[in-house]
C-alpha cells in the first residue's frame, strides 16, 4: 500500500473512532505542527489519582444519604454492562443502591449476567420484565425498587467517575437543602479507553435549558422531589429526561452545579453522543417536552427546531408589541448605510420597527 493509501486508512479509522470535529482539529494541529495541551493530559492534572481515591473511600460524611441509581437496560452487550456495573462498584462513596431494570423481555441475553452480579453484591437489584419495554417504563420500572434519599439516573452502557458519589455527597453535606444535582460530562469511544469531547457546563440557566437539554447527565435529584413531579412519561420517550427535568425545575430552585467530570457518556453509531441522525423522533420529543413546560408555566410561545440537532429555539408571545425606533446618524459612507440596514433586517425578528436616518450634512453627492 502506498503512502497515500496509509494516510486515508488513517483517517477512515480516526472519524470511526474520534467523529468528523475531533478528526479535522488532529489534522489541522498536525499540519500547524502545534503542541497544543489535549484533554487527555488535562484529565492527568483534574482527575483524582488513586492516592485522592482511596482518601475519598477512608472519608466519613456527618449526613451519608443512600444513592439510588436507577438505569433502564435493553440487550445491552455483555462488555458494555459488565463495565458499566464495574464503574458503580468501584465508587469512593459506599452508600448506593444500584436499580436496574431489563426490558429486553423474555429470553434476555443481559439475564444471567445481572443474577451473577445480584449475588455478587446486595446493592445491585434487578427488575426482569417479562415484556420488552420502552426507555420512560423500563426507567420507571428502576424507580419502582429505588429506596435511596437521592437518585441518580445513567443510561446502561456508560461510565460513571469513581469520583461521582463521593462528589455529589459531599455537595450535599455542603448544601443540606439542594434538591438537585448535575455534573459536567465527557464522551468516550466504543472501548473506553479515549476520552473527548468534554462537557462544561454552566451553573443553572434557565434560558439556555428552554435551549438545549445542557443538564443531561449525571443527574441527581432528592427523593421527596421525584415524589411530587412523579414518574417519568412515556409520550416523551426520546426526550423523557428532558422532560423530567423541566418538571423538576419547576418544583424547585435547589439546585447545584459540580463543575467537575463525572460521567462517561460511550459515543456509538447508535448513541446520539455520536450520531444525532440516529434519533431524531428523541429531538422532536425535545421540542415538545419544552413546548409542555412552557404551557405549565403559563407562558405562550412556539418552540422550534434549529439546524443543530437538539437545539431549539423559543419565539416567546409578547403581551405589547410598542414601536422601536433605530436612530442611524450619518454623514456619507452611503455604502455602511446600506450594509447597516442590511444587517438590520436579516437578523431581526420584531415587526413593529422603525428605522429613522439623520443625515448629518453629508459632503458627497450619492
């Protein structure tokens, strides 16, 4: 094989493995010849090492809640789960409940590797349905055996940080009245071992939530608070989370950002963390999951899809629509003028406008 032919082996692999914006950043760095610092060597100086690890599991919290994680599992491939599980049970913070639920129905091929872990640890429990089960009824069906003082909610073939509990419970012990709780993010290849694409979030917004679902994972919300919004509602299946939140944004103002990466979200060609046109009835229940929060508010507005999958765009009603008048003063330069008119109208989106020019004793005749 000629060089040519290596190099385009190269990238085939790399946009399997990394996706197109990770793929075109390597080759552009490449081709700068820079060395600039990657999340790789980022995570190296912010992730807790294994001597912060096992100080974390030798800490003892005053207030030590019981963490329900709940997740809705469905023909999940044995090596996903089996790393899934393995990433709950080596968690710094011991006080957890995990609450699975198998929706693949009789015949689950996931079945005997669950009973394995059931009798390997009493925290895991396990609901089998002897149905197969859509994501809101499978989650519910978790939900129904979680006894913790908070829950969490992953989906069943990613990674949680070992951190994670320990970081939430300590949040909580600082905050004893939060209700709430996410987590910034990171995405991670099929064999877990890269990970890219990390997630920073911002502290809450409501705005930016009626936007995109930024909150996402991981989740945390008090028991007494999933009580009053109640379970999760399958005509939002897609977006269910989504929904969910908004339910509980509703009910509370508790709600605390960790500005750290606790959760591994694996990117497949079926995940939308990869491939958005994989799923796109979950970015219509999106809309319609905002357009349900916006009625329970009492607010009227339409929801709209932008071109960015998952993103969304509220026009609000507005009770008065009064005149806006743009004062432009001007002096020649008819040409600004006109690209300033121009750029006016293209971004605009209110009707009731006026444009007013003061001509200034302008010099040139145009």
């Amino acid at each position: 094989m000629d060089k040519m032919g290596q190099l385009m082996d190269k990238a085939n692999d790399s946009f399997h493995q990394y996706g197109t914006r990770r793929t075109i950043e390597k080759i552009r760095n490449k081709l700068l010849k820079k060395d600039i610092p990657t999340y790789e060597s980022w995570m190296k100086i912010h992730m807790p090492n294994n001597s912060e690890l096992q100080k974390q599991k030798q800490h003892v919290f005053e207030n030590r809640p019981k963490i329900s994680l709940v997740v809705p599992m469905y023909k999940t491939p044995k090596k996903y789960l089996k790393e899934f599980i393995k990433s709950v049970m080596q968690q710094t913070y011991s006080n957890w409940e995990l609450c699975l639920s198998d929706g693949s129905g009789n015949n689950s091929p996931i079945a005997g590797v669950l009973k394995e872990y059931e009798k390997k640890d009493k925290r895991i429990k396990v609901v089998y349905n002897k149905e197969p089960l859509q994501i809101s009824r499978n989650t519910n069906a978790a939900l129904e055996i979680a006894t913790g003082d908070y829950i969490a909610f992953a989906d069943h073939d990613d990674l949680l940080a070992p951190n994670a509990f320990y970081e939430c419970v300590k949040t909580i012990n600082k905050n004893p009245e939060v209700e709430m709780i996410y987590t910034d993010e990171d995405k991670i290849t099929m064999d877990g071992k890269q990970h890219f694409m990390p997630h920073f979030k911002t502290d809450f917004n409501l705005d930016l939530l009626r936007s995109v679902n930024y909150i996402c994972h991981l989740c945390v919300v008090k028991k007494s608070l999933y009580e009053k919004v109640g379970k999760l509602n399958p005509e939002f299946d897609g977006a269910q989370d989504y929904d969910f939140v908004f339910r509980c944004i509703e009910k509370t103002k508790n709600i605390v950002h960790i500005p750290k990466i606790l959760y591994h979200w694996r990117a497949h060609k079926d995940s939308t963390a990869e491939n958005p046109e994989s799923k796109n009835y979950a970015f219509e229940a999106g809309r319609m999951a905002i357009a349900a929060h916006l009625k329970r508010m009492g607010i009227e507005g339409e929801v709209f899809s932008l071109e960015m999958k998952g993103s969304y765009r509220v026009k609000y009603k507005l009770k008065e629509e009064p005149l806006v008048s743009v004062i432009i003063p001007t002096k020649d330069h008819i040409d600004d003028l006109d690209k300033c008119l121009k750029s006016l109208e293209e971004i605009n989106t209110y009707d009731n406008i006026e444009y007013i020019i003061v001509e200034n004793n302008s010099e040139k005749e145009e």
